[in-house]
C-alpha cells in the first residue's frame, strides 16, 4: 500500500506587464467602466454577446491571477450567472438528453483521447513559472502516461467531472480532476483495497462534497473512502497542474509519488516531454 501523500509552493517571478488587446484598447470595459490602457492585465468574457464590457480588470474582480480557462471558456459573473439560470430552466429533461447523448455515443476510448493538439500557447503556459495548466495540457498528459503503463485505467477527459460523465472504472486507476474551477488534484486507487481512493493534492484541504461526487461517478456503487496522502506541497498559486502530472507520472512508472520533486526543473521537464510526445519520471532530489 501508498504511504499516504503533501504540497510546495515555487518561487514566483516578479510579474511581467500584461499588453491589453487592440480590441480592448477601442471599448469602455469592466464593471469599472473605465478605458483600457495598454499595460493593464485583461480577462475576456468569452460570451460573444456580453454587454458587462467584455473585457476585465482582474483587481475589479477580486482575482490574482488568471483562471485555468481564461482562453477558452470563462465567462463574467453575470454572463456565468446569466448561463446558469438559462440552463435551469431547461429543466431535467435536458440534462438527462445530455447524458444519453454522451452514455450511447461516447466510449471510454474515446472519453480518454486528447482535446487536442497543443499549440504554443499551451507550451507558454508551462514554460511560464505563473501559468495555470488546462484543460488541453492535463489530457495530454494522460495519453502519454496511458502509453507507459497500458495496465492502469482512467486517464479520462477533466470536462467530464463536473458534468459526472465518467466511465466507471475498475481496478487501478489514475485522474487527475480539476476542483472548484481552479484546482488540479489526482486521484488514485493504486495501492488500495477495492473502492478505496487516495487524492494527492499540492494545496492539500479537507475534502470536499465535489471531490466525493467526482470520485462517487468514477467508482460506480463501488466506492467506500477518500484518504489524503501527504505529498510535496506548491509553493505557488500557479503550480497545481504540474504537481498533479508529476504525482500520476510517479503511479504510472509504479513509484511513490512521496517524493521531494526539484521545483525549478518541474516546468522545464514537463515542456520538454510533451513536445518530444513521452513522459518521463520529474526530476528529483
């Protein structure tokens, strides 16, 4: 059995002004109203009918740093609670159309297959010592680590989670899951009797009504217990993604994930293995 795992947090580099987009330079943004001027550090509301101001200051929204799905899918507050009332009122009948849609036409095969390619801005985001990993960049680490130990399962699309869209899995398995739409943890069943989980997570928290509900659609019926394992803890706001590709690279090469992992190599090592298309153990003490 696993001993049981904790998170570091890296040094971060003293932050870089941010260019705001032409685009943005031309409205009057925010909920501040205010115009942009070239250095202030943006967020776009990607609602392509906003009218809160379509571009953001992150101080005015009380954010340090920019979310996970700042350049796909993020929405204002208003457009998010604007998005979620809309859906309620579609009712349970949608929801259930969603999931026989997604039950009958999509396979575990296919819930594991890549978002897509990465492109240079997902390299950015893991070269840079502040960037957040997404979506893209997480998948992409599970089909590698998929092609190093093909006996593990798991390795599903993070979307899938919060829509409880999981295949149920068995026996060994490896997720990693994003939590209250900032978070990067992996959840393990290696090590452990049937139904038993551990989470490694590197800003370690009690855990959470959401993290059982994820692990509850993954196991099925089987599921029993949650158990903490004190792993290498961030010493960032930024690098949760990393620490969880570098906990489920250590399961997938049969290690414990109970190590001390170099910090400052961890995003080069990382960079480097997704463009050669293999990943390897993340460098340690």
């Amino acid at each position: 059995m696993l001993p049981e795992f904790k998170h570091s947090k890296g040094k971060s580099q003293s932050s870089k002004k941010k260019i705001a987009s032409s685009k943005a330079l031309a409205l009057d943004i925010c909920i501040c109203k205010s115009k942009a001027k070239n250095t202030d550090k943006l967020i776009e509301c990607h609602n392509p009918v906003c009218k809160n101001g379509t571009f953001f200051h992150l101080a005015c929204l009380s954010l340090k740093r920019m979310p996970n799905n700042a350049n796909s899918t993020w929405l204002c507050p208003d457009c998010k609670k604007n998005q979620a009332q809309s859906n309620k009122k579609k009712g349970s009948g949608s929801v259930k159309f969603v999931k026989q849609i997604q039950g009958t036409n999509s396979s575990a095969s296919d819930k594991q297959k890549p978002v897509g390619k990465l492109t240079q801005s997902e390299f950015d985001l893991i070269a840079s010592p502040t960037g957040w990993l997404d979506c893209s960049v997480i998948q992409e680490a599970h089909v590698l680590l998929m092609k190093v130990n093909s006996s593990v399962s798991g390795f599903q699309r993070p979307t899938l989670a919060p829509v409880r869209q999981f295949s149920v899995v068995t026996g060994d398995f490896i997720q990693i899951v994003h939590l209250n739409n900032n978070h990067w943890a992996c959840l393990t069943s290696i090590g452990r009797l049937p139904g038993y989980v551990n989470l490694l997570d590197s800003m370690t928290s009690p855990i959470s009504q959401e993290i059982i509900e994820f692990t509850k659609n993954l196991l099925g019926p089987n599921f029993k217990n949650i158990t903490h394992i004190p792993v290498q803890q961030q010493q960032n706001g930024s690098d949760c993604g990393v620490f969880a590709i570098a906990y489920a690279t250590c399961l997938a090469y049969g290690k414990t994930p109970v190590v001390k992992f170099i910090i400052p190599r961890t995003r080069p090592h990382l960079l480097s293995c997704l463009k050669a298309g293999h990943l390897t153990l993340f460098p340690t003490t």
